[in-house]
C-alpha cells in the first residue's frame, strides 16, 4: 500500500469505530478544548510525519472532544445526521477532488448537480424552470436569493446594482415576521440592507398578514422584500403563504421563504398543507444537511427567475471554460466549492420519493411523542402547537427549566438545549436526524424525567 491507502485505510477504521458508537456513546463531549490541544501538540514538528500516523494522532485525540451530532438523541440544534449513501458520496467528493464551477470543467459533477436539481424542484413542488444553485449552508442560500431579489427590485425601479453599487440608489425595503430566524439579519448585513422593518407574528411565530398589508400601503412604492418563512425555529409554525404572498404581490414585492428545514415538509401528503401557497414566492432557501440528511455543508438557493440568480451571482473571466447553457458558478458565492450536489443526488436517490416522504414523516411522529411525554411530566407545559418537528417545553419558571436543561447534559444520554422564546426560558426540541428511534426518544424522555426530579 502506498501513503495514500495506508491513510485512508486508518481513516475508514476510525470513521467506522465512531458510527459503531453512537447508538450507546455519550451524547456531549468528554474533553475540553485545553485537552484536545494537548493531545494533538501545540508545536509544529521541525519535519514530515506519516499520513496514516497524522490520521491516527488526529482521530485518536480529537475522539473524547467530539459531540455526537450523528446520533440519534441529538436534538439541541435543527441538525440532521448524514444518511448511508451521502455519507459514502461524501467521501468520494473529497477523492474525486472535483472543481465544481464549471460544465466543461466537470461534466460529471454538472450532469450530478442539473438532475438533483430538477429532482428537488419536483419534491418541493416549485416551478420547475427555477434556479438551484448548491451553498455553504442556509445563511448562504438566504444571502444568494436575497441578492438576486435585491438587484431584481432595483432593476425594477431602473437602478443597475452591479453596475452602480447600492450608494445614490433608491433604498429597498425589506419587511420580515418579527419571529424571523437570525440568519436573515445576517444576510441582509452582508447586502448592505440593514435589519428589516418588522411585522407582527402570532403566538407561535406566524405572519400576520393584516400587519403585513398595513406595513405595505403605509410605505409606498418603490423597491420591496418581503421575507416569510417555513418553519419557525421554535415552534416550527409555517406562515400563512397564499394570504401573505397575496399582499406582496399587490405591492409589487419581492417574495423570499427562509425554509431551512420547512420547506420539506411539501414532499409529505401529511404535511403538505403547511406549504399551501409557498410556491408562489420568488425564492427559497432550505438546508440539504437538516431534513434532508446529507453531510455538511450543503445550503439550496432557488430562485423563480434564472435570470435574476445569473446577473446577481454570474461572473466571467477570460480564463473560464463558460457554457452558453450556464455554468454552476452562475448560481452561488463561492467561485470555489466541494461537490455538494452529488451528496444530494446520492440522498434523494437512495431514498426516492416516498423514502423522502418516510423520512419527514419519521421526524415530525418523533417530534409528536416527544411533546405528549413531556406533556405527562407533572410541572412541565409544552408551549407552542406541535405541527411539525419542533417542541419548546418549560418545566415551571426560568430557573427550574435551566436546572432540568443543566441536568439533561449532564446526564448525558441526550442533547437538548435552552433558548428564549417570547421572554420565557425553554427547553427546545429540534427531531433532525434520520438514525432517531423509538427507542432513541425513549431514553430521551427517560432522561428529561430524570433531570426534572433532581432539578
């Protein structure tokens, strides 16, 4: 064996060691950052090591400090594991080695990313000649289609943003739920937009769309975003989509959906209905590493008009191979990119449509036994309508519930962490990942009880 499979052959053991663990293994990690560092040396060596001693050291060290996000009784962030296929694919982009930017380039990866495309279209129930370019992540794929609304709205009103930078413009508006996830703020930072004018939600992070027709009208014409979302981060509610997309259209605005790990919910006949109308934005971005389950990173930025995404994202250069069909670089950020669309062919193709559909339906079941045992602990309130695969419980006031969350992590056996939703301390539930069982919410409700009486 050469260097090369001596390494890979460590690394493959290792990697299967780890998979092997979770279903028993501690959720949090065992060591701290101070440890690991020791563990791996601070100082550089003055010469060259073996690969498969490097692989070793690296596995061998960082191992008590990782969390065990595959698992299935990981439930602290809205993060999926990686499912079988995607998981091998994943390892074969990295081999492959590919620089994905580009038709003539890479063929293979181009042919990988068209057809995992129009099979996401397809699920999703979106317009099937809309733009799907492959991102880092959500906040990337809200950033790449808020760009593309951005430069449309100003095109709309006879500003050429790419020519003439935003300064001396007419401002844009951008009117967001006061429940909006974070990652919209942060991606409206990077545009040079500024935070939204906010508009009231319900009590569980819905719109309202008699707020948003006022907030419309009160402001005038002129160039508008209006930002809705499907999922809310804590009580996983969707917008009301036909009533709110209706009164953007009236204001001739630029409809965005944050959905990073709602939007899926359009590929179950259970949950379809909480889409009802969304495919009549402009945009949408959702993350293939939530519900979808394929290794980080992999964000989706789709865009009703290609030529919106093209002249916001597009560039040329003399040296670049370009197709007069497009190229991937004509669709996200990064002019450099892993092979993101083959994992999500993988995914989607192992587990095709009804697989896809078994998948989000398995979550939300999981989500819902969650909320009824937690509804049985004496002292314990479930605070938001459990509609899809998110569950926010307190267990008295905000002491207690932060004692029984500082109990759960300390026990262990799963991952569940604290927020702050409409001025109250809570204990949030994300159900993510594919690998979760019965048995996994189990040991997880086991273990909120047992964290309740100690508390």
């Amino acid at each position: 064996m050469d260097a090369r499979e001596m390494a890979l052959r460590q690394a493959y053991g290792h990697a299967v060691r780890w998979l092997a663990s979770l279903s028993d293994r501690r959720v949090p990690a065992r060591a701290s950052v101070e440890e690991i560092v020791r563990e791996l040396g601070a100082e550089l060596p003055d010469g060259p090591s073996k690969a498969a001693d490097v692989v070793d050291l690296l596995a061998t060290a960082c191992e008590p400090g990782l969390t065990a996000f595959p698992s299935g009784r990981f439930y602290g962030f809205v993060v999926g594991g990686t499912e079988p296929a995607a998981l091998a694919t994943d390892w074969l982009v990295s081999a492959w080695d590919q620089n994905c930017v580009m038709r003539a380039v890479s063929p293979a990866y181009a042919a990988a990313e068209e057809i995992a495309g129009g099979w996401l279209l397809d699920l999703l129930g979106l317009p099937s000649d809309s733009a799907v370019g492959f991102t880092t992540g959500a906040t990337m794929a809200n950033f790449t289609c808020l760009a593309a609304g951005r430069d449309a709205v100003l095109r709309r009103s006879g500003w050429n943003v790419a020519h003439d930078g935003l300064v001396g413009g007419p401002a844009v508006r951008v009117i967001a739920g006061e429940d909006r996830h974070m990652a919209i703020d942060l991606a409206l930072r990077y545009l040079g937009l500024g935070k939204p004018e906010l508009v009231k939600a319900d009590g569980q992070g819905r719109i309202e769309p008699g707020a948003l027709r006022h907030a419309l009208a009160a402001g005038g014409q002129g160039p508008t975003i209006v930002i809705l979302q499907a999922g809310d981060i804590h009580s996983g509610a969707f917008d009301p989509f036909a009533e709110a997309i209706g009164a953007a259209r009236e204001a001739d605005a630029w409809v965005h959906v944050d959905g990073a790990f709602g939007l899926w919910a359009a590929v179950s006949p259970m949950y379809a209905h909480l889409m009802a109308g969304c495919s009549y934005a402009d945009s949408w971005a959702t993350d293939a590493h939530k519900t979808l389950n394929v290794p980080y990173d992999c964000g989706l930025a789709i865009v009703r008009d290609p030529f919106a995404i093209r002249a916001a994202m597009g560039l040329q250069g003399d040296y670049l191979i370009q197709d007069e069909q497009g190229d991937p670089i004509d669709k996200v950020p990064e002019l450099s990119r892993r092979g993101r669309a083959f994992t999500v062919w993988a995914a989607l193709r192992s587990l095709g449509r009804s697989g896809v559909a078994d998948l989000v339906e398995g979550l939300c079941r999981h989500a819902s036994a969650f909320a009824t045992g937690i509804a049985g602990i004496d002292g314990a309130t479930v605070l938001n309508d459990v509609v899809f695969t998110q569950v926010c419980a307190e267990f008295g006031d905000d002491e207690r519930t932060e004692r029984v969350i500082a109990r759960l992590l300390d026990d262990g056996t799963a991952w569940i962490s604290g927020s702050t939703w409409h001025g109250r301390r809570v204990m949030r539930i994300s159900v993510s990942n594919w690998s979760t069982t019965d048995d996994d919410v189990t040991r997880a409700l086991d273990a909120i009880r047992r964290a309740h009486r100690s508390a």
